[in-house]
C-alpha cells in the first residue's frame, strides 16, 4: 500500500496537500488542480454523477466531493470541495477512501466557508501535518513497512 500524494482542491486551486513520496518531473500543483477540476466536472456535467476514482498510466486516482456545509437554510452554488488520493496501484481503496473522508471532517471543522472561499493557501498549510497524521499508516509503500521493521 501506498499514497504518494493528497490534497484538497476548491475551485482548481489546491488548498492543501501532502507528498507522501515526491516524484522528480510530477506535473506541478497547479496543473493538477485544474486538471482534476476539469476531470470532476466533465463527468458531474455530461454523466450527472460523482467521479470517484480514474487511473492516470499504473497510478489510479481516488476523488471524493462535498458540498460546502450550509449556513442556516441558505443553499450554496458553490462548486464542491475536491479531496484527491494518488494511490499506488495494488493499494487498498477502502482505507483511504476512509482516511479521505475523515481529512474532509475535519478541514470543514478546521476551517470556515469564508477561509475556503479565500484561496489564501498559506491559510490551511498548518493543515498538511493534520493530514499526515491521519494518512500515516496509509503512506507507507511495501517496501518501506518492510525496512521499517528491520
């Protein structure tokens, strides 16, 4: 099992994100926020439904969304908030899929719809250690569970 990335994008813009494995030459950050975005609402858009996982070469893809919590009755038109997961390709989906959720749970306790509608980054980089915390049984490829026993 293995993450190599996760982060939280609202609106294209990464707010935060973790590298569990930095790849020499991965597309920047920038990028990958609008590509995802695009991705997500391709599919909501022409299918109607949640994208939750695709695969991009031997590396799948894992994307939850969630509406912004509504204050009072009042519905938001805002687009969702995006949590990604780069996994390695025979790692187990629930656990992450689990520990996404739970990074979701507790941004939105962290943070108001104010401070995400923002897009001040450095705002939520305090969060990125929050989320190795919780990813960190999750991050580790097999290799590395292996030498860490030794």
């Amino acid at each position: 099992m293995g993450i190599l990335v996760t982060g939280i994008i609202f609106k294209g813009t990464i707010l935060v994100d973790k590298k569990f494995y930095p790849e020499e030459g991965f597309i920047s950050e920038e990028m990958l926020g609008d590509l995802f975005n695009g991705i997500f609402n391709f599919v909501n858009q022409t299918f109607h439904d949640d994208l939750n996982k695709f695969s991009i070469g031997n590396f799948p893809i894992l994307l939850i969304s969630r509406k912004l919590p509504s204050i009072g009755e009042q519905a938001s038109n805002d687009p969702p908030i995006l949590i990604f997961s780069i996994i390695e390709k025979d790692t187990n989906e629930k656990p992450v899929i689990d520990a996404m959720n739970s990074t979701l749970d507790q941004f939105f306790n962290r943070y108001s719809n104010f401070d995400i509608k923002s897009l001040k980054i450095k705002k939520f980089k305090k969060f990125a250690k929050r989320m190795e915390e919780i990813f960190s049984d999750l991050a580790l490829k097999l290799e590395d569970r292996f030498k860490a026993l030794y």
